[in-house]
C-alpha cells in the first residue's frame, strides 16, 4: 500500500521517469545495488526523461525547416567550400555563447539551409533555445503582429532566443517598413544573443538589398562585423543527388 501511494505521488509530481524506474526496482528481485545506486538509477531515469522532453519542446519551438538535419551528417564529399575544421568549432557552440554571428552565403542547392538547421539542431541539443524562420514568411508575420497587437511580444520571443535563425535573406525587395522591422530585429540581439544569416547573395550586395543606406548601415554593423563566414560554391546538391538516383535506376 506504502509503494502504490508513493508511486502515486511522484506522478502528482509529474516525476514520471522517476515513477517508472522506482516499479521497475520494485519488480526486480535482485540485491545486487545498494540504496544510494538504486537512488541514483531514479534520478537519472527522471532526469533523462526531463531532458529528452525539453530537447522535444526546444526543437518543437525551433520550427527547423529540415527536420533530420544534424551536424554529425553533414556531407563533406562534394566541393563546395566547406571547411571540416571551422563547422568543428561551430558545433562547439562557442560563437552562441559569445553572441556571435554565422553568414551562410551560396549559390541555391548547396546546402545552406542544412547547415543552418544542422547547427540550429544542436544548440538545441545543447540545452539553447532556437528559431529558424525564412525572411519573407517572417516579415508577413511581423506585418501580422503588428495589426493584431502582438508585435512587441513576436518580437521579445526572436530577442530571447539563443539562436535565431534568418534563411532566404535577399530573397525579395525590402519595402520600408520591412527593412525597419529587420533592423528592430537585429538591434534586440545584438551583442545579447547570436543569429545565423543564409542568403544566395553575396555580402557585399547586402547594402543594396537593404536598399535605405543608413538604414542599411546599421543592420550590417549589428550583423556583418566580426561573424563568421562560410562561402558555398559549386553545382547544386539537389542535382548531383537527382543525377546519382538516375544513374542507379539506370544500372537496374
């Protein structure tokens, strides 16, 4: 009656990890753990179980575009730029720690969304806080917010977030009003939080993608300097994978 009533309460308590180990040592016969290491098997079980859920919620969160993306398959084969030695140190996460900032720039279907997600994948991995969001979904969002009220809260939640995550930049015209929102984005997280940048346009047709030049002087100083900067090259991965799956039909 004493275990069911403890069983029960560490459910109240939401300790399921615990809850489950403590009947699994109540159905094991065995005396081969003394009590301190049977106590350290429940709390890590629980443990455990709390970290896989956060890692769920965090990624859940992140709303990553690729989903399977991690930088443990990143596909250094194919000749496109990609240094092994600077994505090792960017795994590492210490650019998040220190608030810096990674530009991904590249010809389309090289991979920079991957690498974007992959890296985004393991901070949350890492216990950080993540956001990917695609420049013109995120602006139509902003737009939204701002008509229903909720503009400041949108824009505390992407000011929050270890990693922010900013894909398909430079892929349509700014309007003002947009290019005022991407600026308000980027000074809530400068030198406070890290954001990662990818966009098919070089970094030097930045200021004229921004297009108001004061305005674009300042989103560039908040996101330019001192970044990191990984420049893709080559022919699309999407095409070398696409000819590759039509020459093993072919082989059959």
């Amino acid at each position: 009656m004493l275990n069911e009533q403890t069983f029960q309460k560490l459910t109240d308590m939401r300790m399921h990890g615990f809850a489950r180990a403590f009947k699994e040592q109540l159905d094991d016969d065995s005396d081969d753990l003394g009590f301190d290491e049977r106590v350290g098997l429940l709390i890590d079980r629980e443990w455990s179980e709390r970290e896989s859920r956060s890692l769920i919620r965090r990624l859940q969160i992140a709303r990553l575009r690729d989903k399977s993306a991690c930088v443990e398959d990143i596909d250094y084969r194919h000749p496109r730029g990609l240094d092994r030695s600077v994505m090792r140190r960017l795994t590492a996460g210490e650019w998040i720690t220190k608030h810096q900032n990674v530009l991904i720039t590249g010809p389309t279907g090289c991979g920079k969304t991957y690498l974007g997600c992959a890296l985004a994948n393991k901070a949350c991995r890492d216990g950080r806080s993540a956001i990917y969001r695609r420049m013109p979904p995120l602006l139509h969002e902003i737009a939204m917010a701002r008509g229903d009220g909720s503009y400041t809260r949108l824009l505390a939640r992407l000011a929050k977030a270890d990693l922010l995550v900013l894909d398909d930049w430079g892929l349509a015209p700014l309007g003002d009003q947009e290019r005022r929102d991407v600026l308000e984005v980027l000074e809530d997280r400068n030198g406070a939080r890290a954001t990662l940048v990818a966009s098919q346009l070089p970094v030097k047709d930045w200021h004229a993608y921004i297009g108001e030049p004061t305005i674009a002087d300042a989103v560039l100083d908040r996101l330019v300097h001192s970044a990191h900067h990984i420049k893709l090259k080559g022919e699309s991965l999407r095409k070398k994978h696409s000819s590759l799956t039509k020459e093993e039909v072919s082989d059959k």
